[in-house]
C-alpha cells in the first residue's frame, strides 16, 4: 500500500513537471513572438547582457506561476 502511493506521487510529479516546463516553453515562444527581435539572437551573438537579465527575469516570473498553478 505505501509502495503504490511513492508510486503515485512519482508519476505524478514528472507529469506536473513535464506539463510545467512545457508551459514554461510556449511561454517563453508566445514572448520571443511579440518582440520585435529575435531574443536568442540578441542575447547570444549581439551579447545583450541587459536583455538577457529582462528575459530571466521574465522567465522566473513565468516559473513562478506556473509552481503556483500546479501546487494549489
């Protein structure tokens, strides 16, 4: 009986977890869409270390209501 509920929490830990970076990712496309730059780009060729700390922190933000979501 406690075996299947460890079970049960596992599994349902990696779908949470895989239902949340997934979110985190079509996030973070619907964002890189609607500037009017290539966010990578700009951040990995041009060294735009300011973008960079912007998109973190949206990223974080992101991460942070997806948790809440999923937590309750």
């Amino acid at each position: 009986m406690v075996d299947q509920v460890k079970l049960g929490a596992f599994v349902s830990s990696l779908v949470y977890s895989f239902v949340g970076v997934l979110v985190f990712w079509v996030s973070f496309l619907i964002i890189d869409r609607f500037t009017p730059y290539q966010l990578w780009k700009e951040i990995i060729e041009e060294k735009n270390t300011a973008l960079a700390v912007v998109v973190g922190a949206i990223a974080i933000g992101i991460c942070i209501i997806v948790a809440a979501a999923i937590h309750g």
